[in-house]
C-alpha cells in the first residue's frame, strides 16, 4: 500500500461536516457491479439510505446474483434483504427511495453528479484507473481501489486489494497497483477465472449456482466451448451478450458452497466497511 502519511491524518477528516444524520445524505456510487454492491449494501444496512447507483447501458458484470447492475436488464432485484430498482429520471429517484429502495440509473457520463449535488460521490467502478472522477464533485468523494490518490483527485482512497491492508481508508496516498491475479481460494487464482477465448456471443451450457466437474462445458463463446478447468461451483457467469476476446466470462469457486453464489464476498464487506469508515470520519453526527 503507497500511503504518505498516518491513516489518522487527512485533510478531509479536519473538516467535520456537523449536525448532518446518516439518514439525510445523499449518496452517489459510480458503478453497481459486485464491489459496488457491497458497498451500497453495507451503507443502506447503516441507515444510509439516499443511494444512487449509476450504471452503463449494458452492464458486463460476471457476478451477477451479488450486482445491482442486473437491476438495468431485470427492473428489481435484492441482495442480503436490500431492494434496488431501475430507474430513468431524477423524479424516479425520490419515488425509489420513498419505496425503501436503492436507485439505479443509466448514466455513463455521471450526469446525476451535478443535478443531485450528493453529499458524498464513492467511485466503485473497480475499473482500474481513474476515468474522470475529482474531489470537487462533493464535500467527501472517495476512490476505491488503484487510480486515485487522496488528496489530490480524491478526500480518502480505499484499498481494494486483497491481504492484510483490504477495505483500509487512506487519507494521503494511493492503493495498492492491481496485481491482474485473482484472490487464491483453496490455493486456486487464475485457475478459477473463465475468460473469452474471442470475441462473440455468450450461450449458456451451465447456470449460476450450478456444481461444475473439471472438463465439463460451462458455456459457448461464439461456437466455441469453454470447459471448466476446476471442481466447483459456478459462482459467477456473464449475461448472453456479445463479449470481446479476454473478457472475465465465470468464476468457479472450488469451495462448492451453494450459499456463496448469491451472498456477497469478504472482499465486498471489507470495502464497504471502509467506505463506511471514510463517511464516518466526516459526517460524524449520528
């Protein structure tokens, strides 16, 4: 982790913004792929309810049961007892709130920034690097994961990567570089990570949440099958759309629990609670 100073300095933290109640922000999460899911989740758990996600038109997210990104192909959907919905306007927004609901809106350029003026912008993209995001879109935006540097682009940066310094909040620094390995589980990284051979169209063999045996076919990329290359569960599984060549099209857990496919990963908890962390540090009054 490259942190220049002690986590308990910061120049964000310095500015507490008092007599504000969790439940009166707004906030605006770039991204609802899985690692954004956690995040929202974990904050609408802790009575932070004004949550909008912003998404691209066709999202391409592998963990599909754990995303609220599958909101923009589904309408609603749930995750650990929390609702979001698709929504299209600013009026919706309220409306999904007023529902108990997490909003999400397709908006690739952000433009919900600007009209909501969000207490707090939290950039999940997990793209890895930083597509635009800057500290002056609200009075506490956090970065999540390699591409920021707080506090330059950003008040707190968030480490995403896996080991002993996950989900830590950095005032002044960066997170870690991305590695481009998967997390080991039960020794297994890049072993577990089904990819596009080319690119086509997806047609599924398997389903999510499906036990799979090494060799067996787990879907078609055009006309080309792809087997699995370990035991276990099929945890994670790409829509049926087109994908580009090296696309993350599945992930096989070799764990084989069937509760895993559709709760959310250690990972995704440990950064949520840091994103929670960070809030915490400057809104302040509960």
């Amino acid at each position: 982790m490259v942190c220049r100073t002690r986590e308990s300095a910061g120049k964000a933290s310095k500015a507490k913004k008092k007599g504000r109640k969790l439940t009166e922000l707004t906030v605006v999460i770039k991204g609802a792929g899985e690692m954004a899911t956690g995040v929202a989740q974990r904050l609408y758990m802790a009575n932070i309810r004004h949550i909008v996600m912003t998404e691209i038109p066709q999202p391409i997210t592998v963990r599909r049961a754990v995303a609220f990104s599958e909101v923009v192909y589904k309408g609603r959907m749930t995750v650990e007892g929390v609702e979001a919905e698709h929504v299209n306007s600013i009026e919706e927004i309220s409306q999904a709130w007023g529902r108990g609901r997490i909003a999400v809106i397709v908006d690739p350029e952000w433009r919900v920034v600007k009209i909501l003026k969000p207490d707090v912008v939290v950039d999940a993209i997990m793209a890895k690097r930083n597509l635009g995001t800057g500290k002056d879109e609200a009075p506490l935006v956090i970065g999540v994961g390699p591409g920021f540097t707080a506090p330059d682009n950003v008040h707190f940066v968030v480490e995403s990567n896996r080991g002993h310094y996950l989900g830590r909040v950095i005032p002044e620094g960066a997170a870690e570089p991305h590695t481009g390995i998967p997390g080991p589980t039960l020794g297994y990284t890049t072993e577990r990570v089904l990819r596009s051979p080319h690119e086509g169209i997806v047609r599924h063999v398997k389903k999510l949440g499906d036990s799979v045996i090494k060799g067996e076919t787990v879907l078609y990329v055009g006309e080309t099958p792809i087997y699995a290359p370990i035991d276990g569960m099929l945890r994670g599984l790409i829509r049926e759309i087109e994908v580009p060549s090296n696309e993350k099209i599945g992930d096989i857990d070799p764990r084989n629990e069937k509760d895993y496919y559709d709760t959310i990963t250690e990972k995704a908890r440990a950064i949520g609670g840091g994103v929670l962390e960070a809030i915490l540090r400057v809104y302040n009054e509960v």
